[in-house]
C-alpha cells in the first residue's frame, strides 16, 4: 500500500559500521558560464520565501533543521531501473516515494488515439507515442540491459519498423513526447553509472573494522534528447542535454516540455555540495542566491528529516536556439505533482509530533516564464496526481490522515493555497484509506477500502463549503476512475483476488448506483490499468475499452500425483470490451505470447506482456516489449506483427 510506503523513514547499519551513502542524485544547471541557459538574474519576491545569502547561509539552514542521515532515494526511475537490474539502488533509507505517474485521456479525435492524460492539452510522457501515422514505441532488452526507441509506419498494409534509435546502457526511460506537428520526438529518462567514491574508508588495524566511514555517490543522471523526425526513416539529433540527478517527473503543453528533477541537500563534513551541469569538460554550480526556500520552515523537531533541491526546467523542443528556463526551490522529497494549463503543483510529505501532512508548491508556467508563486500545507497525505485538481482558480486535493485513527478529506485551497473549504469523508471502518479520486468540473468522486467500497459523490460547487452528496457501498474497491460521460464514471479494481469494472449512475449525485460489471474471473487475474492508468484506452464514440489483464489459475492437485498440478495456467494480454451506458461486453482477448496459455507464469516471456493499446481507423495496435501487433478493430482478427527484437 502506498501509505505504508510513505512512512518508511529507517537506518541502515552495517555489522561493522555505518555505510553513509548520502546519495547525489542531482539536478543540476549552470548559472553564467555555459550557454543555453536562463539564469534567475533577480528571483521574483514571493511571500515566505527567500533565498540564501551565500553557502555558508545555505549551511547553517541545512544543519539547523535536519537531523540524521538523508532520506532521499532517489526517483521514480531510480527504484524501477535497480529492482530490473537486480543491483542495490541507494544505501540509504527511502524515503516517500514519488507515486507512479498517471494520467486519463484528452478528447481523442475519430482518427486515432492519443496518451491516456489527466488534464486536456497536457500531455504526459509514455512509452508509445501515436500521431496517426507511425508509432512511436520505446521498448527496454533486458538480455543485454539496453533501451531503443522504434519508429513504426503504422499503415497495416505495410507495418514495419523504418528507424531505430539505440540509447546508451544502463538506461531507464521515463518517456516520450512528440510535438503537435510531429517533427521533432522527446525523449526522457535516466542513465546509471558505477557508483563516484568520495571518500576511502580507513581500516583499523587488522581485523578489518571501519574507522572512517566511506561516502559515494550514486552516478546517476537525467537526460533529455530532442530528435527531428521531420525525415521518419533518418531522424536527427536536434538537441540534447544531461544533468546529474533523478527524474522525478515531467509535462508538455505547446511547444515546451518541463522536468522537475531532485537532488538531496545535505552537508557533508562542512561542504554543501550544490547542484551542477557537466557540459563538456566544463562543470558549473549553482548559486544558493538563486535557491529558493521557506523562512517559515522549523523541522528540527523533526526526527531524520530531510531537504532536497528541486528544480523546474521549461524547453522548447521546436526552437533549439530558445535557452532553458529554470528555477529551484529547497523543500522536502517530491512525492506527487499536478499540473494544469498555467501552474505546477508538488507536494511532499511531512511529519510532526501531531501526525503527517502534505506540502504544497505552486509554480505558475507560461511558456518560457517560470514563477514560485505560494506554499501551503494541509494535513494527510495524497494518493496520487489524480487526489489533486484545479478548477475556478482554486486547487483541491484528496488526503488520508492516519494515526490513532484514520481521517480522509477533501480540501479546497485559493490561488494563494490557504484553505479556504473542507469536507471529511466518514466512513464506517475506521481504518479506511482513500483508494482512487476523480475531480470532475462541480463534482468528485473519492474510494475508500478496507473491508467494502465506499463510492462518495461529493458536490464541490460551493468551493467553501464542499459536501457529501451520497455513499454508495459495495463489495470490493475502484483504484482508478474515469469518466464514461457526464453522468456515469467507469471504477477499474479488484474484488477479492479478481479484477473488477465497475458502471457507475452518477445522474442522481443523492443516488449513485452501480449499475453494471464485470469480473475478470481466475483465482488471481491483475491488469497494469490499475495503477498505470496510461495502459487505459477508452474511446466513448467508438464504445471501446482496452485494458492488459493476466489470469493465474493454480490448479488442484492430481489424484495420481501430489507433485503435479491440472487445470492450472496463465495467460496475459490485452482484452477488448465493447463499453457503453449499460455496462461492459467482452468482445475478446489478444495476447502477444506464443504460448497463449502456459502451465504457470514463468512459461510466459516477460517481453511479450501486453502493455499499451491504441488504435488508428479501423486498426487496434497492442504493444509489448517484443513486439507490435495489429489487429481488426471490428473483428478482432490478426492483421499482422511487426517485431521489436
């Protein structure tokens, strides 16, 4: 469970000592020396924070209100591409982790799909681009632990793969963007090295005791490559820069993409080390005179707390000679991050003596302007990006507070993120945690779990006194909402060990009802949707819904051998459901896998699980990590496979 993950705050100690792997994963640019940067000549003044003075102002900060060994570590990418590898990530406690982004579709047009977002005209990074007449598809080789990215022409009277771009190793991606007129393809992601030692340790005498701990880093940096595919077979590197530090999560609107990158801040035998950029041979820092923090902040009740610096970067991928626009604020670990047409809102958690809360940094974008424009906080912590909206100026969020007990509520915050409307969610187990959240216009729709699901309608139009229209209470829960259309939202989750689509009324906000679902029958079926809503395809004109989905049946025991199992099997891949106001059918199942039913889930090729849908015209396009496949959107039937290996 997410909220068990977050309130992960631990030591590691050796048998013989104390490995302090004070990891540097850093964002990091250049104020001054190297080109293609904008630097912050003179921060804008915004209420509550300032910034520092010089590093010895930055030091006393960090010493004053820290305590202990750094939390951080890492992003998002960084724990995927160590658990791949099988490699230890940071030896180092973790700290709350970024939720894994999602997203829900924009409106698709009749031609062909788009990236299942959460906000119209905000689009979010994934693994398979489409722009209607080739396929963008990154697809990770885990036998030789390198990433490409294929250029597909989708016309299935001659699918194939016309361009291949080959990423160095040790690579794990966070994604792809392609411009609006699809010249120019984006790509984002991480690149792991060997671990930089700092510092030798010191043996005492011989029987190999540790006088003087060993510090490292983990070599860990960001990239962002800018390719022309105006020519699709030959595409060119228009613009690329790296950065050390860790993902944690980005955004395009327009023509701009913006990354939000974090490093931990920390001293370090008296040295602050600083974010910087490698260009070249050349390696720069930046100023804690444009490091923005709060002059309201006290954690030094606060056991094992810890900073970072977290830098918003804006690039426009069609003007290669536009410099980058950057700013950077100290705050805690970014955990989850919303972002409308015209802001960028992080949070992180926090403890204290009276329980956890969340932070929150409000970041205004306009094209190449970036702005610190308010902080706030409120108490709990947020699920994902889909707790958080922002409608009619004002931001709302969703959180679960848990102590003793367990409280969860909806907040309404102003532009100045000063809460100005509450609503507590009152459920009848006490130990209820917020599962899945949809904001929809004057409405909201928020899950509880622990034993059933309670289904609340909330009625937001009174931004300063939101309230539960109705609760709805039935078996199971929804980890993803999404909506069918005004007046009904789809639930995707689980009852008992089996995956659930729930149909819910929501015309009658006093009287939701579920009026429709449907069970992935097996004695365990799990699909990637529920918590990578990308991997969602739903298209209401079109009344279709896609979702991967594997089925483990384990069998019983033969009556002739103990040690043999009959009945058992597992299948995976992606099953199409015609969807409309009355419920879901299932038209059929595609799978990618030679062994469409294996005996059990190791007899299945981890490269052919079913990971993204999408379709063009008449054309359904599933996708995995070994191939494309396509099929008749109306029938089902094979076209053809174009393979990624």
């Amino acid at each position: 469970m997410v909220q068990q993950e977050v309130k992960k705050k631990t030591r590691i100690y050796g048998t013989a000592a104390v490995l302090s792997a004070i990891v540097l994963v850093a964002l990091i640019f250049v104020f001054g020396s190297t080109p293609g940067l904008t630097p912050l000549v003179n921060p804008p003044t915004v209420s509550g924070m300032k910034t520092f003075a010089d590093e010895a102002a930055l030091r006393d900060y960090l010493v004053a209100n820290t305590q202990g060994a750094s939390n951080y570590g890492g992003g998002p990418l960084d724990s995927k591409y160590f658990a791949l590898s099988g490699e230890a990530a940071f030896l180092a406690p973790t700290p709350a982790p970024a939720a894994t982004p999602r997203a829900e579709s924009t409106s698709q047009s009749n031609s062909y799909s788009t990236t299942n977002i959460q906000v119209a005209g905000v689009d979010e990074a994934d693994i398979v681009k489409n722009d209607g007449s080739y396929l963008y598809v990154a697809s990770n080789d885990y036998s030789n632990n390198k990433n490409y990215v294929y250029i597909l022409k989708a016309d299935p009277q001659d699918p194939r793969v016309i361009a291949r771009i080959a990423l160095e190793n040790n690579t794990y991606l966070a994604g792809m963007y392609i411009s609006q007129d699809s010249s120019k393809l984006i790509i984002v992601g991480s690149q792991y090295g060997d671990p930089i030692y700092l510092k030798e340790p010191v043996y005492a005498g011989g029987n190999g005791e540790i006088s003087v701990y060993q510090y490292f880093e983990n070599n860990v940096t960001t990239f962002m490559n800018v390719y022309d595919v105006s020519d699709k077979v030959h595409p060119m590197l228009a613009r690329n820069f790296t950065v050390s530090g860790s993902y944690f999560n980005s955004r395009m609107i327009g023509d701009y993409v913006y990354v939000v990158i974090s490093q931990p801040a920390y001293v370090l035998e008296n040295v602050v080390p600083l974010p910087r950029v490698y260009a070249g041979t050349a390696v720069s820092e930046i100023a804690p005179s444009k490091i923005y923090y709060s002059d309201t902040a006290n954690y030094s009740d606060v056991a094992n707390n810890y900073f970072t610096y977290t830098t918003f970067i804006g690039l426009n991928v069609k003007d290669s000679g536009q410099e980058l626009t950057n700013m950077t604020v100290l705050m805690g670990g970014a955990s989850t991050m919303y972002v409308s047409l015209s802001n960028i809102y992080v949070t992180y958690p926090t403890w204290s003596e009276g329980g956890e809360y969340t932070s929150i940094y409000r970041i205004s974008v306009n094209k190449d302007a970036l702005n610190f424009e308010a902080k706030g906080s409120v108490a709990g912590y947020v699920l994902n990006q889909y707790s958080m909206d922002e409608y009619n100026g004002n931001f709302r969020l969703a959180t679960t507070w848990q102590k003793e007990t367990t409280r969860n509520a909806v907040y309404v915050l102003n532009s100045n993120l000063t809460t100005v409307g509450e609503v507590k969610l009152e459920n009848a187990e006490v130990r209820e945690t917020i599962q899945s959240v949809r904001f929809m216009g004057d409405k909201a729709y928020v899950v509880t779990f622990q034993q059933k699901d309670p289904f609340f309608v909330l009625d937001m139009r009174n931004p300063t006194a939101p309230r539960v229209a109705s609760k709805l209470e039935i078996p199971g829960y929804s980890s993803y909402l999404h909506p069918f259309d005004e007046n009904h939202v789809i639930g995707l989750g689980k009852e008992n060990n089996t995956v659930k689509l729930s149909l819910f009324d929501v015309t009658n906000v006093n009287a939701p009802t579920e009026i429709a679902k449907y069970i992935v029958e097996g004695d365990w079926t799990d699909s990637e949707a529920l918590y990578e809503p990308k991997a969602f395809l739903f298209d209401k004109q079109k009344e279709l819904l896609v979702i991967p989905i594997s089925i483990t049946n384990y069998g019983v025991v033969s009556s002739t051998s103990k040690d043999t199992y009959i009945n058992g099997g597992y299948w995976q891949g992606a099953y199409v459901f015609k969807a409309t106001a009355s419920g879901f059918t299932l038209r059929g199942g595609i799978t990618h896998a030679e062994n469409a039913t294996s005996s059990s889930y190791y007899g299945i090729d981890y490269g052919q699980q079913v990971n993204r849908a999408l379709y063009i015209g008449n054309t359904l396009y599933t996708v995995s990590n070994a191939k494309v496949q396509l099929n008749n959107l109306d029938t089902l039937a094979l076209i053809a496979e174009v393979n990624l290996r």
